[in-house]
C-alpha cells in the first residue's frame, strides 16, 4: 500500500507578488510593527485581496445567497484526491466533460485536483488571461456525479 503524501500546492505570499490586474485590487503590503530588542515581540500586518496568490472562492463570491468560506466544512478541505494533469493543454483551452470523461475512465473521483502547472507563467499578463479553465458543463458534471472539492491546480507538483 502506498504511503499518504502530503502536497504543498500553495504559493508563497510576498510583497510585490503579482495579483489580480485591477485597479481595485489591493497590492500585498507587509510592514513590521514589533521588533525583537524594541518591542520585544516580532509582529506584521498583512494587506491582500480575497484573490491573492492561492486562494479558494467561496460559493458567495459568485452565487449571492451562496455560503460564505467559514461554513465550509474542513473535511471536504482535506484527505485523498485524485489529480487529473491536463498540464499540457493550450493557453485558454477550455476543460470538457469528455476531457474529464478520458482522463478519468468515465468515473468521478469525490476530491479531484486539477493539475495545469500555470505557475510557470506568474510575473506575465499570461498568468491571468490565458490560463486553461473549467467549462461549466464540466463542472455541472463532476459535481451531479458526487465530486465535493475541485481544485484547479496552478502549482508545479510532481506524484511519485
């Protein structure tokens, strides 16, 4: 039996960092407010935005009666995933339900992550605007047949 793995897919938050490209969307900002030998304790104020780096949406952020992030469950969260890699798709392909109907031999896994590596491509325009993405019949579709969590995957990661 293979050992569980735990799989870091998030990306550093550092000032300067790349977000959304809007005018009202915050930069990250990190000042230091305690010091060590001044304070005595070393504190830091955080400023972000909602889609900073790796974040997830909240069924409110698009549906408006739609449940905000604190309701969600935890274990929905965490545990085994299956990881689809469509790494090698074309900038603003569109993910079908055949797609998922390939890759998956026709069945829904309840946790799936999909892996796109469109990391490599943070610090360009491309980051944002070209990136592959979930077309909403595919999504209907995993989720009528009983997937609870869909991670769409930016991050480099490999499985071993």
């Amino acid at each position: 039996m293979k050992e569980p793995r735990i799989i870091d897919l998030t990306l550093e938050i550092k000032e300067g960092m790349q977000t959304f490209p809007t005018p009202w969307h915050p930069f990250v900002e990190i000042s230091q407010l305690g010091r060590h030998g001044i304070k005595n304790r070393e504190t830091r104020k955080i400023t972000l935005g909602t889609h900073t780096g790796t974040h997830m949406d909240a069924p409110r952020h698009f549906v408006p009666d739609g449940i905000t992030i604190d309701k969600i469950p935890l274990d929905i969260l965490v545990g085994p995933a299956t990881v689809v890699d469509f790494s090698d798709v074309e900038p603003f392909y569109k993910i079908t339900v055949n797609d998922f109907k390939n890759a998956l031999n026709n069945s829904v896994p309840k946790k799936l992550i999909v892996r796109f590596d469109w990391d490599k491509h943070i610090g360009t325009t491309k980051y944002y605007i070209d990136h592959p993405y979930l077309s909403e019949k595919a999504c209907s579709w995993l989720v009528d047949n009983g997937c609870i969590l869909i991670r769409a995957s930016t991050k480099s990661f490999f499985c071993f």
